[in-house]
C-alpha cells in the first residue's frame, strides 16, 4: 500500500514516483501487488487540467512507461482514462507490461468539495481479475461509499476488494470510513477489504492517509498513520475453507480531534508553501491567539529557520501584546520583528484629513490600520520571497470581522476554517505537548486592539454563542427559525445570518485555507455575493 502525497499535474514526476515504490514494493517486501491511490498519475483533484490536450498526451506517455519499466509486481494505480471525448477516473492493472484489466470508476461524487460529473464519465461494469489465484475486486473511492460497486464485484466473484482513494480529511472522516461507510460494505458482501488513501495537501484540501485493511466480518485488522508517506505491506492468506483472509498487522491509534485537526493544519500548510517552492513564510504575530496558533502551525510545518514574525503596533497596542509577541517567538525560535505603523497611520490620516473632516472616527480608522500592518507585510513577502500567511479564523471570516487588503492579504490561510473556540482547543493540545504559546495569550479576552479597550465582544456576542449558531448554518443550512428552535435569540440569530450573507464578497477575495470542517468557505460553499433571499 503506497500511500503517497503526489502533485497535481506533475504527471512526469508523479510516474517517476508510482515507479519507484513499485520497485521498492518489490525488492524489499516481496510483494506481489502494489497499490497507489486515485488518479496518482495526475493527482487529485486535477479539475480543468483534464481538458488540457497536454495533460491527455502526458497521461498516455505514462501509461506506457510504467508497462514499460515496471515488471515482477503487479501495479494498480489510478490515471484519467482518455477514450475519444470522453473521460474515465480509471484503475489500471498492469503486470510485466501488460494490462490485465482496467476499472472505471462507478460511482461519481458531485456534492461538496466534489464535482466529477464535470469531468469524467461513470463506468458500469463490476472489474474483477485473478491475481496469484485470488479473485480481486477493484473499486476506486466512491464506489465503496455506495453498495453498488461492491455487490457487483462481489457477484461477479471478488473474494476480496481492493479500494484506492483520494479521500478528504475532515472531523472525524477516519470514524465515518471505517464504521459507517467501508464497514457496511464490508458486511453487505462478507469479504475483506483493503482501503488505500491518499496524502498531502492540495490547495485547500488535506488527504490523510490512515489507509486500513478489513476482515470479512467488518474487524480492523490493520491501519496505517494519518499524515505520514510510506509503503505499508499487508498480508492476505487463504484459510482452510478456501476464504481469503487479512493477517493481523500494524495498527496506528486513531487520532482524536483535536490531534487530527492539528495534523491536517500542518499537511496542508507545509504541502501549500512546498509545492509552490517558497523558502519561508511572514506572519504578523499580535499578541492574540489566532496569529500565535498560526505562528507555532507554521514552526511545526516548516521548522523554525523558514518562519519570521513581525509585530507591529500602533498607539492602542498594548505593552502585554509586545511582550506576549516576542515570548512565543523565543520559545519557538523563530526570526522576530518590531516595526511601528504610527508613522503610517499618522501620515494616512493626515492625508485623509479633508476627507473625514467632521466625521466621528469609525472603522475607517480601524482599518486603516489593518491596512498599513498589509502593506508592511506584502513588502516584506515581496522582499523575501516568503509567503505572507494570515491569521483570521472561521468565525471571523464568517461575519466580516476582518479587513480587505488588510488582516486578509496573503497567500494562504492555515486556520481560516477553525472556528474561535477551536483555536482555543487547538491551542491548549498543542501546549499540552510542549509550552509554546504563553498562557496569558490563551487566557486574556481577545481584542483586535484597533481602539482603546477594545474586545471582540463589542461587536459580537461572545463565541460560545457565535460559533454554535454559525456552524447550524454554515454546516447544517438551517434556518433563523429552525437555529433559534435550539434555544438561541431570534435577533441575535437573525444578525448574524444577516451579517454571513453580507460579507460574502470579502470571503471571495480571501486567500485559500486547509478545510477540516464539513463546510468550508471556498469550493464546497457556492452563496451568491448578490442576493435578495431573506432566511426566515
């Protein structure tokens, strides 16, 4: 089982990798089949590089050269399927050069983060070969959430199936694969069952491994870690009745939420700066606890050497921000700046002077801030070469409680689909493993500091009621009637439904980020930013 964190579109470097852990496969194992995951050949999702003639011509190049190179394993590995206009998401089995047979993909997800009804066409028969005498289904991803497929390989004489996937992290997505789609698979059929996944980052996407293996009886008997390469071997065995049969092997923990959540931060961070081949990365490090969670996401991801904070305060930054600012930078060793914006936030505002004369100071000013904090940044990203990463959280970017070309500039955002309260979860695990965020930072309320004594509960209700609220209707689409059934005001729910909806033009010019709920604001969530719709 190769479970491989590939690159989309690098169809020349992923073969040379498919190649590679064959031979490994081979000569270190001993193994008779080598699995890789979902479209390896291309990466996934490859989305409109399908349409490319150039990606088609490179897809058929691979094609031959992994006939043409492996030999003494059998190689099932996923590749788009070019026949005429058409386009398959296909499984080829390939041993000593020729193909012994090829799966096309059944079953097609069009919901979510998913959209393969763009793209591919579904196949329709059941693909079953004979491999050292053991009848093998081959399945790929979607075809084993739904019991189509399964039965079908089953009635056409698989004594075990054999899955390859590119499948998504999100909370607890390891319980759901294992326990309520690929076990009620397993126990439709009554045959053991291996579910390869894949790894690595993919602009926001997180794919975590924990491939596993089943019994026939829906028992794990192997899995293998989240987050983590590697050629894992599994034995299969027939028994005396003639059944086929998985030997007990390793079996990495489940992780729990938090741990996991943490892990796919740090994938999908650390695969976003490397496969665009940024050095480093800059942050602005406030003080507060959304940049000092993303300070140590970005340590853990790339080491210390290839992060440098900045803090940057102006005259309502408090002395506890600055200090709490350059504690964390010291504990976790990385290159820290101090520049002041007063001198740019008196110059804008004396060039803006004429324009608010007679106007009460507002958000205006507060944003400008946030503005000048950007364009000191972008300069220094631009400078450098690294990446810019901002720090606002879900909650945040849900309600708008951020600034254009501000706190949002950047290129990417690891924790934009975290919610408040599970940055402090997240937060006080990752201390729990070693002290690297001051206490006092977790501790004090939050305050974006743009005004004297300000918090964030001035403008919103406190975060044990926001986030609840946002994630019925970011996650579950209820109504304002239906949220304030569970016992919430109807006006303050009423407002910030009000306030998701307004702000959906900001969200659209906001950097990507990793998504581990299930809804995160980019691919899986398609709101109009111009709209009359009145939720009731």
């Amino acid at each position: 089982m190769a479970q491989l964190n590939l690159v989309v579109g690098d169809v020349d470097g992923n073969t040379s990798r498919i190649v590679a852990a064959a031979h490994e496969a081979r000569d270190r194992s001993a193994a008779d089949v080598v699995l890789l995951p979902e479209l390896a050949v291309s990466g996934y999702p490859p989305e409109d590089l399908l349409f490319h003639s150039g990606m088609r011509t490179q897809v058929a190049e691979s094609i031959e050269r992994l006939k043409r190179e492996v030999h003494g394993i059998t190689l099932i590995a996923g590749y788009p399927e070019y026949s005429g206009s058409t386009i398959f998401n296909s499984a080829i089995v390939i041993r000593d050069g020729v193909v012994l047979a090829n799966h096309r993909k059944a079953c097609l997800p069009n919901y979510r983060v998913f959209d393969e009804k763009r793209y591919f066409t579904p196949g329709t028969q059941p693909t079953v070969c004979e491999l050292n005498g053991v009848k093998v289904g081959v399945l790929v991803c979607e075809d084993v959430w739904e019991s189509g497929p399964a039965r079908q390989s089953r009635g056409a004489g698989a004594e075990v199936l054999l899955v390859i996937n590119a499948s998504p992290y999100e909370v607890d997505k390891q319980t759901q694969r294992e326990q309520r789609v690929v076990g009620a698979r397993v126990r439709e059929t009554g045959i053991p069952l291996v579910f390869l996944n894949l790894i690595g980052g993919q602009d926001e996407l997180v794919f975590d491994g924990n491939s596993f293996v089943m019994d026939g009886q829906g028992t794990v008997t192997s899995r293998f870690p989240a987050f983590a390469e590697g050629l894992y071997t599994v034995d299969l065995t027939v028994d005396a009745s003639g059944a086929v049969m998985p030997v007990p092997g390793e079996m990495a923990p489940l992780q729990g939420q938090e741990e996991s959540v943490y892990g796919a931060l740090v994938q999908g961070t650390r695969d976003y700066v490397d496969k665009h081949r940024f050095p480093g990365v800059v942050l602005g490090l406030s003080g507060g606890i959304d940049s000092a969670l993303t300070l140590s996401l970005a340590v853990d991801a790339l080491g210390a050497d290839r992060v440098h904070s900045v803090a940057m305060p102006s005259r309502y930054t408090s002395q506890m921000s600055k200090d709490d600012a350059a504690e964390q930078a010291a504990l976790l060793g990385v290159k820290h700046s101090e520049i002041s914006i007063e001198g740019m936030f008196e110059a804008t505002l004396a060039a803006l002077k004429d324009e608010f004369a007679g106007l009460p100071p507002d958000t205006a000013e507060e944003n400008i801030q946030s503005r000048c904090r950007g364009v000191l940044l972008m300069g220094i990203s631009n400078k450098t070469g690294r990446m810019l990463l901002t720090t606002g959280n879900k909650s945040e970017m849900s309600v708008g409680y951020a600034t254009l070309y501000g706190d949002m500039a950047g290129g990417f955002a690891p924790i934009k689909d975290c919610s408040k309260l599970l940055v402090y979860r997240l937060c006080a695990w990752r201390n729990a493993r070693s002290p690297v965020i001051p206490q006092r930072v977790i501790d004090r309320p939050p305050s974006a500091e743009l005004r004297h004594n300000q918090k964030d509960t001035d403008s919103l209700p406190p975060y044990e009621v926001l986030d609840p609220i946002l994630e019925a209707f970011i996650e579950e689409d209820l109504s304002v009637d239906q949220i304030t059934a569970r016992g919430f005001d109807r006006a303050t729910v009423g407002r910030i439904l009000a306030l998701v909806k307004r702000n959906e033009y900001k969200r659209r010019q906001a950097p990507p980020g990793v998504r581990v709920s299930g809804r995160a604001f980019g691919r899986d969530w398609r709101y109009p930013i111009t709209s009359g719709y009145k939720s009731h």
